[in-house]
C-alpha cells in the first residue's frame, strides 16, 4: 500500500472513534465501526480483485498487510462466494459504513468532511489495488471502482440536500408570523385594534367546560354552563366513584412516527432498503407539507413491489410501513392485511371478484400484503381466475389510491414475470424495492437477537461456530436457503439440544438454563 494511502486508512480509523465518542456508530449489532470498516474494506479489495479474474498473490499480500489478515487464497475465494458480493451489496455495505460519518458532518458548522474523505480513501485505495500486480488496471473494473464512487458521491449530495432543505422548512416554520383568532385576526381583514372604543371586543360563544381527566383524585361535579352557580346552592355530595374504563396499555398505544422509523432503521442489514424507504418517507412528508399550505401536488401512487428471496423481511417491513404510513397521515388506519392466492382467487366463475373485493374492503384504510402474488398469473388455464383477480385490484388501486396501498411480493424472477403479465401492473407497481439475501456476519447478528429477546446468552464459541456453519450455508447456494428463517429453525434446534444436555441434571444453575455452548450449536443440520 502506498505511503499516502496507508495515511489515509490511519486517519479513517481515527475518525471511526470520533464517530463513536459522538454516539454515532454503524447500524450493524454487535459491530464497532472499526470492525465494520476492516470487513467493507475486505469486500471492497475482494470484489475488486474478483472482477479482474483470480484474485493474485500480490492482491492477496496487499488486504492481508493492509487490513491486518493472514488469509490464505482458498480463504479468500471462500469468503467472495459465501458472502455474494455484488457492486449492489458493496454500495450498500459501505453506505452504511459512511453515515455516521455523514451524520457527524451535519453536525459540524461548516460542515465537515469526514464522510467525504472516506469516499476519497476508497478511490484512492481501489486504484492503488489494481496497480498492485504492475500492469495496467483492467478497464472494466476501472469502470465499476467509477460508478461505484460516482453512486457514492450522489448518495452524499442527495442526504445533505434532504437535510438542508429540512432545516429551512423547520426554520421557516419557527419564524412565520402566528395571527390570534377572533374578531380583527386576519392580516388581511379590516385593521382593527381589540379592546379599544371603537372596536369593542367581539362577542364570544360559550365555551362548555371539559370535565378534568381522572388523575386518581376523587372526581369533582362539574357544573352544565347553562345553569349559574351561587353559593346558596347546595353542593351535592361525591357519588361512588364509577369503575374507570379501562385504559389503553403501553404497548398496545400506537408507535409514533420517529418511534416507526427507528424500528425500521434498528432491523438487521437490509441497508439498500431503508435508504429508498427513507427517501420515499422524506418525500411523502414534504408532500403533505405542501397539501397543508393548499399547494397543488400531482397525483402519486405508492403501491409498491417488494422482491426478494424468503426470510428476508418483507412481511416485516410491509408492516411497518404501514404504521409509518398511518402516522404520517397517508393511511386512516394502517392496518396490514396479508393474504396469498388463496385469500382472492375462487374455484367457481364469478366468485373471484367477491372474494377479492371482500379483502380489499379490510384493508381500506391500510396496506393490502400479497404474498407471491406470481401465482395469481402463474396458470392461464380456462378455469383459472387468477387474472380476474389482478383486474379486481388494478380497479381499487386506481379508484382508492388516496387510502389503500397495495404491496405484492416474491421471488425476484417470478416477480419480473408477474410484473410484466399484464400492461397495467409495471406501471401501478411503479416502486420496486429489492431485498437481499443477508449475510453470514448479519445471521449472526439476527441468531444473537433471536437469543436476547428469548433470555438466552451465547458464549464466545459458540457464536463462532454459528458464523462459520452460515458461512458455509450461504456459499452453498440451496434452493432451501431462508435467510432469516433458517436462523429461527437453528435457533430451535439448538435449544433442544440445550435441553437434552441438561434434562437429566438435577443440579442446574440460572446460568446454565440461559447459556448456549459449543456443544448446543455444534453439528446441527438444515434442510
């Protein structure tokens, strides 16, 4: 590495623990942002040498003395295939990497440039890679390490100019004039001045009194407005306090929308995802900012198509949605409604059209989840309704669209298909999100929350052996990979095995009961 690139990682190390020192840190459990950092620059050099052809001895040499590994060739290719890198995957990995520098920018007046110079340092270093073998970069991947840093610089651009603009909406909130209500309120009616001779305050309407919330304290008979109270009358005395209704529990109480999107931003990996929801949610805000000011908007659908292999959030993050969808006022209620083929498509003609129109009617005022919706166009045989079905939804996503979403979902592929099946759905679903498949250090991060909402702790061994049997299955490509699902179906096989281990002993500690081992995790077998 050269001299003026190794200055370069030294400093973006520092700046990881001025990052941290802030409470700023990567959206990644369990992961400092030094770690982080170590591990997106491994895919960065990886995918970099990969693109080339055979990643060389020389390249090996340079990650190795650079991010401080002893890897060998096989450890590397391993490490490319298990973790899927894709120029998607890396933009996404070190995005994530960036925005806590980017957010310390923001704070920072003038803005600062931490989360600029890691964009720098990453050109910098992708160049200085390639040269490592003495020939001339291979111009493809030239072109790639380009885009890659262009897509960088965009992101950074985009996210400041959201921010400011933000700012300068809240700013100019804070300072425009408030005019009192009533008689010679408007800046626009007739100057007057309240209270003076000539202008005798106007009159005002009764106001009933609002009887006081329960705070605990015996309740107090609050006189009707219309009937005077003198002290000649007599004051009844307090009646049997009425059994309070019941009160609505903490955590049945509605999210807030800060509340929403910090528990969309607080799920595992899906980094990609969250940056176009949050893009889409910044719009939708700044929409309703302008309906509120009686500003003309054009019409906008937000229907959307989430693509992506099983396990990998999409039912999660549908329900979310709604949610935030419901705070910011889009949505009445926000309800989910989740249905598959099944739930619309009816074996009888005529029927098809009831029964689809019955579950678009739940889910007014909400979000409508279908689940594979590929199989609604999968079959074009004579006696299959699927597509009377699809012409069903395509009518109330038109005529409902101010309060009712539609989101469809499934494999990539077949999603494409169904997309293109018939003309008018590509152009409804004009929002397509796209969900990867997580990562083996993300699993790890999923299995350690899975064990911490159930009460269980993992010793250090045997969250290794874990890592490495998903690093292993990811690299296998199977057809029965699940993602986030086969995390719940390890997890349960490895508290069995807890359990068969200490069924038998009658002297067992709490300590034992809530601990996972290396002999819990250890050879356990998924479809």
């Amino acid at each position: 590495m050269q001299q003026d690139v190794a200055k370069q990682l030294s400093h973006i190390h520092a700046q990881c623990q001025v990052c941290e020192s802030h409470g700023y840190s990567v959206s990644v459990q369990g992961k400092s942002m030094q770690d982080y950092l170590r591990f997106t620059l491994l895919k960065f050099f990886v995918y970099l040498g990969a693109n080339s052809g055979n990643i060389s001895m020389n390249e090996i040499g340079y990650i190795n003395g650079a991010l401080g590994y002893m890897m060998s060739a096989e450890q590397i290719d391993r490490f490319h295939v298990s973790c899927k890198i894709t120029k998607y995957s890396l933009k996404d990995s070190i995005i994530t990497l960036m925005m806590p520098f980017l957010r310390l920018d923001l704070e920072t007046s003038p803005m600062g440039g931490m989360s600029l110079a890691l964009i720098e340092f990453l050109n910098q270093a992708g160049l200085d890679f390639m040269q490592v073998d003495g020939h001339k970069p291979d111009p493809f991947v030239m072109q790639d390490l380009a885009a890659l840093i262009l897509a960088l610089r965009n992101f950074r651009m985009e996210y400041i100019s959201n921010w400011e603009k933000m700012i300068a909406e809240q700013q100019r909130i804070k300072n425009r004039p408030s005019y009192p209500t009533g008689y010679g309120s408007s800046p626009w009616n007739t100057p007057s001045t309240p209270n003076t001779p000539n202008h005798p305050p106007a009159p005002q309407s009764p106001v009933r009194p609002q009887a006081p919330a329960y705070n605990g304290r015996p309740n107090i008979p609050v006189t009707p407005a219309n009937t005077p109270f003198t002290p000649q009358q007599p004051v009844q005395p307090t009646q049997p306090k009425q059994p309070a209704a019941p009160q609505v529990k903490t955590e049945d109480k509605p999210l807030t929308l800060e509340e929403q999107l910090q528990k969309l931003n607080d799920l595992t990996g899906l980094d990609a995802v969250k940056a176009d929801l949050n893009s889409l949610i910044n719009l939708i805000r700044v929409r309703k900012m302008r309906e509120e000011r009686g500003m003309p908007q054009a019409p906008m659908s937000l229907h959307m198509a989430f693509l992506g292999n099983p396990g990998t959030g999409k039912t999660t993050v549908a329900r979310i949605l709604a949610g935030i969808y419901h705070s910011l006022g889009v949505l009445e209620k926000g309800q989910l409604v989740e249905v598959d083929r099944s739930g619309l498509v009816s074996g009888y003609v005529g029927q098809t059209a009831i029964k689809t129109k019955e579950v678009i009617d739940s889910a007014m005022g909400g979000v409508l989840f279908i689940d594979e919706a590929y199989a609604l166009t999968a079959s074009t045989g004579k006696n299959d309704f699927g597509m009377e079905a699809v012409n069903t939804l395509l009518k109330a996503m038109e005529d409902h669209r101010d309060d009712f979403i539609v989101i469809v979902a499934g494999y990539t592929d077949l999603m494409e298909e169904f997309l293109d099946s018939n003309p008018g759905l590509r152009s409804r679903f004009n929002k397509i999100i796209n969900f990867q498949d997580y990562m083996p250090d993300e699993l790890l991060d999923i299995f350690k929350s899975t064990c911490t909402r159930s009460g269980m702790t993992v010793t250090p061994e045997a969250e290794q052996e874990v890592l490495a049997y998903f690093v292993q299955r990811c690299g296998m490509n199977l057809k029965t990979f699940a993602n986030a699902r086969d995390i719940r179906n390890f997890y349960e096989r490895a508290i069995t095995k807890q359990a068969n281990r200490l069924a038998n002993d009658p002297n067992i500690t709490d300590a034992e009961l809530t601990t996972l081992t290396l002999e819990d995790v250890k050879d356990i077998e998924l479809n």
